[in-house]
C-alpha cells in the first residue's frame, strides 16, 4: 500500500513518496472513511468532489514533505545554507568572517567613452573573480 510518509534510510538519509503515492494513500483513507456496505465505493477520480479534495490534501502533505527534506538537509554542512551553515560551524567554535568590501585594480580596455556601471563585478582574464 502506498505511503505518504518520509522514510529514513540508513545508507542515504530521508526518502519522500512521489507525489502518485501520496495520492493514492490518501485516496485510500478517504474510500476507507467513507464505506459503507450498502453504498459503492466512493469515487476519488480527479474530477469528482472528493477526488479535487483528495488532490488538495495530497499537495499539503507533499508541501510538508519538501519542507521537512528542506530541514534535514540542513543538518548536512555540504548543502547547508546562509544561518543553518551557521550554526553547523558554531559547534565546532568556527564563526564566519563578515563580508568585506573589496577593490579591484585592474586597467580597461574597449572603447571610448564606455560606462561601467557602480558596482560592476570583475572578471581576470582566466575567469577568476577576485
């Protein structure tokens, strides 16, 4: 039965349901809440009532899905970012130096009268930015 559940796995980490999955454990909870012996099976086709509600859940719990997979992948340093990379440094008493204003001496060429707008970003030559 399909799940809509992250799954941890040991070897790689969190694992999330395509979003097929997600709908089909979700249509299954629905056609099991709604049974009833004497009635048919409810209908979760997209284009039924329930099956646009189903779809609605079904996208919540994937919203929810990225966002916790977001979240540990903070935990990561090699993908972490901005105030998680951070605080993955202050465990080991590293701070990050504060951006610092740079220049760059260099001598133009082209033509005449070109402008360079304010703060343009330098390239070398090799490609290297300073």
């Amino acid at each position: 039965m399909p799940s809509s559940q992250l799954t941890f796995y040991p070897a790689f980490g969190l694992k999330a349901p395509v979003t097929d999955d997600i709908r089909d454990a979700v249509a299954a909870d629905w056609v099991a809440a709604f049974l009833d012996p004497d009635l048919p099976p409810l209908n979760t086709e997209p284009t039924t009532p329930a099956g646009q509600l189903i779809d609605a859940e079904a996208a919540e719990i994937e919203a929810k899905n990225a966002a916790l997979m977001y979240l540990a992948n903070q935990f990561n340093p090699g993908v972490a970012s901005g105030r998680w990379q951070d605080a993955l440094g202050y465990i080991y008493f590293l701070r990050r130096k504060l951006a610092e204003p740079s220049v760059a001496t260099c001598q133009l060429t082209g033509l005449n009268g070109a402008v360079i707008p304010y703060g343009a970003l330098v390239k070398s030559i090799a490609g290297a930015t300073p």
